[in-house]
C-alpha cells in the first residue's frame, strides 16, 4: 500500500509523509523500517520509487517531505530549469531542522521493527548526520552525499555505508579521502560514474553501479537488524 501521511516534528511543524508498506500492510511482520532521505527534488516520483522498491523487498519505507518546510508539496524533475529552482532551496536549507523531522519520522515507525535510513544526494549528507546524531538508528547509508566531507567531524554511532561516483564533479575525491582518512570503520565505495548515478530518470544513471550499490544497501542494512 502506498499512502501520504502527516507527522510533526518536535518543535511543531506538520509535514507529509510518502509511506509505502510491505505485503500485508503495515502490520505485517516485516524486516524493519527505513526512512528514505529525499534529493534537492523534494519526494519526487524517483524517490517514491526507491521506497515502494524497498517496500517489495520487505521493509515499511517512508520518506519525509523536507522541503515542507519552505512551501507544501514540492518536487521537481531533472531538466535544467528544474535543477536551478531546486538548488535555490539549498540557499537557506536547515540541516538541523532537517533532522527533526526525519527524528520525527524514526520515532513514529520506532516500534515496528529497527529503523535504517538511506539518503541520496542531499539525503546522503543528512543520513550521515542522522547516523551521528540519533542513537536509534540501526544503520545508515548515505548515497553522493556532497557535504559529508564538511560534517567530517561527526562521528556516526550507527554501522555506516557510503557511495560515490569517482565521476561526480560535485564530490573531489579528496573529500571523499578525508572521510577514509578520518572514519576508517566506515566503508566506503567508488563507482565508475557520475552524481546521481542511482536515479533512473536523469543522463547520470549508470545501471551496473547502480545494481550494485542497491545489492550492497540492502545487504548491508539486513545485517544490522
């Protein structure tokens, strides 16, 4: 089943929720929960997709809708046009804020089974925040994620995995060293592509990083629960 709820977060603000359930509904014993962290493109129909994917795979996904808190309902494609509008919210972006709702959204699925999370993009830098700053999470995977480099410092609590494009012009590969470097427990993985390599609807897809790095994901986060 695939439905939009609403959650608030701690300091009150409402935002919708895209939940897609395992078969047998939510209440099915399923193998846990994972909060899918959304792109600059809002909970997009790419991002729907990676949760009804992990949904056919067993577990109850759910992705938070961030962008809530600038304006209800936004998402957007992947023309140029639509990239330059969905830059400009990383303007005044509130990564803290960020993280209270997707706390909000852990907390809310808590008690159906251990909680993971997987960003993308944007969401790759907030899962690796996620992963160091709330002890609730069984694991994190953080997919391009362009700012964990900047947030370095902060040291998951949660097992972690990384993915990048060795072709990503966003991510030097020297940030992606000092994260090695400086969190050798982390395992990190370079592909032969681009950013965005895991989204199948922009030029960057690349399909045999892409399968690999979902084989990983779901391996990895199965072994943690």
């Amino acid at each position: 089943m695939k439905q939009w709820q609403q959650l608030q977060a701690e300091d009150g603000h409402e935002f919708d929720l895209y939940v897609s359930t395992p078969a047998g509904g939510a209440d099915a014993a399923g193998k846990g929960v994972i909060v899918v962290v959304q792109e600059i493109f809002g909970v997009n129909s790419h991002i729907r997709s990676v949760c009804d994917r992990l949904a056919e795979a067993g577990y109850l996904a759910v992705a938070p809708a961030l962008f809530d808190r600038y304006g209800k309902g936004y998402e957007a494609g992947y023309s140029p046009t639509e990239v330059e509008q969905s830059r400009a919210f990383l303007q005044d972006f509130d990564f803290d804020a960020a993280c209270r709702d997707i706390g909000a959204a852990v907390g809310a699925f808590a008690e159906r089974g251990p909680v993971s999370v997987v960003g993308f993009c944007l969401g790759g830098s907030l899962a690796w925040l996620m992963a160091a700053r709330d002890d609730r999470l069984a694991a994190s995977v953080g997919y391009y994620g362009g700012r964990i480099p900047d947030f370095v410092a902060e040291t998951p609590q949660c097992p972690t995995l990384l993915h990048f494009g060795e072709q990503d012009q966003g991510i030097p590969l020297a940030g992606v060293e000092s994260v090695r470097r400086r969190h050798p427990e982390v395992p990190v993985h370079l592909y032969q592509a681009g950013h965005g390599f895991n989204c199948d609807q922009r030029g960057s897809y690349h399909a045999q990083s892409a399968q690999l790095a979902w084989q990983r994901t779901l391996d990895f986060i199965a072994a943690q629960s």
